[in-house]
C-alpha cells in the first residue's frame, strides 16, 4: 500500500488502520489464498485529500504482487484516461471494493463483497471526496445499492458516464460510474467511450 507517509495526518493513520485490519483478517476466504502465494492486500493509493475516488471491483495478480491497485494492463488504460483529464495517480485515490485478490482472477463473490465493503465506506468516511467513480460493475452496483440509488441501478451500458447524488456523513458526493479499464483493452470503442466519461471528472479534480 501506497501511503502518504505524514504521520501527524490523521487520515493516514485512519489509512493505516485499515490496511493493518485487511492484513490480518483471518476469516476471510481469501486470507490462505494471499498468504500462501506472498501476495498483499490491495488497500489503495493516491492522495488522501482527493477530489476523486475511484472504485474498482478486486486486485488481480500484478495488483496482489505490488500492494499497488490497478498496476497491470488496466492500469495503464487507466493512466492514459487520467492523463486526458491532466491528471495522475498522485491527484486521485484508488481502491477497489475487495482488498485481497480472488483465484484465477474470478469475480468476487457477495460475500466477499459484504465482508470487505464496510473498509471501503470507511475509506469514504476518511477521504471525502467530493466525486466517487465506479470502474466496473460489482462496485457501481454495490455504491447504488447502499447508497440510496438502488431504485435507478441498471446495466453499466446504460448508466456510464451519468451523474447521480448521494450522501455520506453528512456530505454531498457526485456519484459517476464507469466502465472498467479492463475492458478497453479488447474493445476498442468502450475505450473512446470512456475518454469521454472522463471529461465530466475534470471539474471534480481539485483536492479538499
């Protein structure tokens, strides 16, 4: 994990807890599987006073390797689109809804989901971001369904690149998802959709 390592900041230690917390949750089904093959937890990274906070869906190996989230060929799609918005990492944060990498890169299961997702809000709670961005399915449906928004959940095809409103610890957070970055890397279309997603996020850059 990727801190900013201040630690008179009390979101960084807030930060810390967590990944402390993910490191040794022995219950979850995913705990032999990182240990046994010296993975990491993937906690996230950027800055902890972000405008914007993206979601993602689970680590894959190059994720577990490094500790880093998105750090494989998604990642890469995912540097060029914070590159056409004059961005980088170090301007946003990144984590994914499930902190420790599934077998065979599989889809996290819901309860996986269920026993990582109360990290995730905390990780909210910390960062306050004044935009939450969704990459990809599993985290756009959890974000609607406890956030308020689970009356307007549809397929990612038809939300992408909409903006909703929600509120968390009393603060008004524009909510966006986002096609996953994964899935530019075989579909040539989805990608130049998604650089157009990512204009609407410019406006949301500056941090708090």
């Amino acid at each position: 994990m990727k801190f900013n390592n201040d630690t008179n900041d009390p979101r960084y230690t807030e930060l810390k807890k967590i990944y402390e917390e993910v490191l040794n949750l022995k219950k979850s089904p995913l705990y032999t599987y990182r240990t046994e093959n010296n993975y990491h937890p993937v906690i996230g990274e950027g800055s902890h006073y972000a405008g914007i906070m993206f979601i993602g869906e689970a680590p894959g190996e190059n994720e577990a390797k490094t500790g880093r989230p998105f750090a494989g060929a998604a990642g890469r799609i995912l540097d060029e689109l914070l590159t056409s918005i004059e961005a980088s990492r170090k301007d946003v944060y990144i984590t994914n809804i499930v902190k420790d990498r599934p077998p065979k890169n599989r889809d996290p299961l819901p309860e996986e989901i269920e026993l990582y997702a109360p990290y995730l809000d905390r990780q909210i709670n910390i960062i306050k971001p004044n935009c939450i961005a969704t990459l990809g399915r599993y985290s756009m449906s959890y974000i609607m369904e406890h956030y308020g928004l689970k009356d307007q959940l549809r397929s990612i095809s038809a939300l992408h690149g909409k903006k909703f409103i929600i509120t968390y610890g009393g603060k008004t957070i524009t909510y966006i998802p986002l096609y996953h970055p994964a899935v530019a890397l075989y579909t040539g279309s989805i990608k130049k959709v998604m650089f157009e997603d990512f204009k609407i996020l410019k406006q949301f850059l500056n941090n708090h």
